[in-house]
C-alpha cells in the first residue's frame, strides 16, 4: 500500500530547490556588489531559472509518479522502464536544442555585453583578417564544422550525469523515509503484540491461581467449616486484586505484597502446624512498582509440591530491597515422588512476562537440590 508523502519529506525536497533557485540570485548580487563593471539584471537569473526548471519538472514526475512504483510497489520493471524511456526523451531533447540555448546567450555572456566598452575592446581589422580565418584542411569537407546539433556536447553529457544523479538523490531520501516509516510501524506491532502477550499470560495465570485457591478451600470444608467461611473472605479480596489491579500492567509492590500475605494467611489455615511457613517482608516498602501477580506463581508451587503428609515439610519466602533492587527468594523442602512436577505451565509463563517486561534487567534463579527447591529473583525497581 503507498504511504502518503511524509511532511517531512516534502520540506526537505522544498528546502532543496529553494535553495538552488536562490543561488543564482545571490552569486548574481554579490558579483554585482563586487565589480563594479558588472550590473545585475534579473534576465540572467531568468535564464538559469529556465534551465533549472526542466530539471525540476523531472524531479516532480520522478518523485510522485515514478518513485513510488519502486519504493511502495516494488514495481521494478515498470518503474526502470519508465525511467529509461525519461532519460531518453531527455537525451533526445537535449541533443534538439541549439548550442545558444535556443538564441538566448548564456549568462556570463550576457553579463560581458552589458560591461562597458573598454579601449582594449576595439577589433583590429587587420589583425582578425589575418588571425580570424580557420586554417584549410584539404581533409576535411566543407560544412564539417558546422555538425552540431545531432551530436551530444559536453554539456549534453554534464546535464545527463546531473539528472541521474538527481533521480538517484530522490530515491534516496524516500527510501529513507520509508525504512523510518516502517521502523515507527515495526515498534508499533510490537508493542502491541507485547501488551497481547501480557494480557494472555495474565489470564493463564489467573485460571491457575484460582483452580488451586479453590482446592484448598475444598479442602478446607471438610476440616474445619468455619475456617472454610474465613477463607472464603481471604479470596474474596484475593479476587478483588485480581479484578481491579490484575488488568494493568504494573501495580504498587505494597499491594502485591499484601497480595502473597493474604495467599499466605489463606494456606496456613490450611496445614496449621503441619507446615513450617515463614515470611519475612520488609517493614518500609518504597514507592515502586512491579507487574500484578508475579511473585504468586512461585508461591504456589512451593505449597503444591513442597508440602508432605508423610515427611517434615518447610516453606520460606522473603523480600528485601536493597539499592533500588527488589530481592525475592523462595525455598521449600523437596518432595521426592514430587520432583518431576516442577517448572510447569506457571513457571513458563512467569518466565516470558519477565523477559516481556524487563528484558535483561532482571535475574531470576531456579536451584533444584537434592532436599530443597528456591527461587531467587532480582528485579530493579
């Protein structure tokens, strides 16, 4: 699809030939100012101008009918066809004129005739009847000098060479805009497609968390109903997170980690002694911000598969900031008919909104010993 002319684009090519149609004007004046047997007339900037415009009107055919064809089309054939057919008629036209211009005098030659006479000016007859006269070749034919115009002159050939390598300038600087314009697209779609990947993450995880809350909570129906009522309440604004700081891309660490506490709460209604739980926060949270849900997938797991009926069980969370970095660490004991459990679809997930986020400012370490399961986690806030 053609992209419409970037604004910026046509000021670069305006300030281009504006200032090629000021030069004359201003070589003219400060030639004029300077030799005082030089006046300035604006036939001679008239007659540059008339040469410039041919090139200008080819300009203008190349870079919004023939150009583009190339560029947003890729249209190669057509648009090296045209090009060439354009050079042609030019080389054509070029070679039609006459070698005057047409019968207007150049314009150091119209500026000599409007310098004053001077006494050194005035001809010697006798010495041009002398002087003036071509030597006699026998070899060559009469009118043999005269041959011109079907052949190219040097300023034929000068002309041709500027012409391309004006097309070529053109093409260039479209080309140019172009890759800019495709690269704002490109980071564009990225970014979308990075806030897709956010928000299908985000939901898996949800689905997750929730399938496992409402096991526990089953569990717990069974054990003690009251306490079951008690953790309804805890999901309740464990749901109430979910909903309303869930959907944005990053939330207050504060509540995140009011968040894991009331997880936390919720599990040890759950295993009472059974378990030993610690959690270590820190007492002064700063005012920073981390992606919604981040830490609770690693929670999890640890109740999921570092929990045992039959052998001592121990979880250990902590947070520490340090240094504008956020330290979180997580250990539980390791289950051995458990142990091919781990790095599952949470961990997976948790690992792609990570580098989605933060690229290579974060470190996360996964250690799977022989008694013992951790995490350790480094974000910078």
């Amino acid at each position: 699809m053609e992209k419409k002319h970037d604004k910026q684009e046509l000021l670069v090519y305006a300030l281009l030939w504006g200032i090629m149609f000021l030069a004359p004007v201003l070589s003219m004046y400060i030639r004029s100012t300077q030799d005082d047997n030089l006046t300035f007339h604006w036939d001679n900037v008239w007659f540059i101008w008339q040469q410039y415009a041919l090139f200008f009107a080819i300009f203008l055919i190349h870079n919004f009918l023939l150009a583009p064809l190339l560029v947003y089309k890729q249209h190669r054939l057509h648009y090296f066809s045209l090009v060439g057919v354009m050079l042609a008629a030019f080389v054509v036209f070029q070679c039609s004129r006459q070698p005057d211009g047409g019968g207007r005098k150049p314009p150091h030659e119209m500026m000599e005739a409007h310098r004053p006479p001077m006494p050194m000016d005035e001809p010697d007859d006798a010495f041009f009847d002398d002087h003036r006269r071509p030597p006699f070749d026998e070899g060559m034919k009469p009118g043999r000098e005269q041959m011109h115009p079907g052949f190219m002159g040097e300023f034929d050939i000068v002309r041709i060479v500027v012409l391309i390598l004006m097309l070529g300038m053109n093409l260039g600087v479209k080309l140019y805009f172009k890759q800019r314009h495709d690269q704002k697209q490109l980071e564009q779609l990225e970014r979308q497609n990075l806030e897709q990947q956010l928000e299908y993450l985000k939901y898996q995880i949800n689905p997750h968390f929730l399938m496992n809350t409402l096991n526990n909570i089953h569990a717990l129906i069974d054990i003690d109903p009251e306490e079951a009522k008690t953790t309804i309440v805890e999901l309740s604004k464990m749901l109430r997170f979910m909903l309303y700081e869930g959907a944005k891309q990053k939330v207050p660490l504060e509540r995140e980690l009011a968040f894991v506490q009331h997880y936390i709460t919720l599990m040890k209604l759950r295993y009472t002694d059974r378990v030993a739980i610690t959690l270590n926060l820190p007492e002064s949270v700063p005012n920073s911000e981390v992606p919604p849900l981040v830490f609770i997938t690693f929670v999890e797991n640890a109740f999921k598969h570092g929990v045992s009926y039959q052998q001592q069980s121990f979880i250990d969370i902590s947070v520490s900031i340090e240094a504008n970095k956020l330290h979180f660490s997580c250990r539980n004991s390791r289950i051995a008919q458990d142990e091919d459990k781990h790095g599952g679809v949470g961990l997976q997930n948790v690992r792609k909104r990570l580098d989605l986020i933060y690229g290579k400012h974060y470190q996360l370490d996964i250690k799977d010993e022989a008694d013992a399961y951790s995490v350790d986690l480094t974000l910078q806030l």
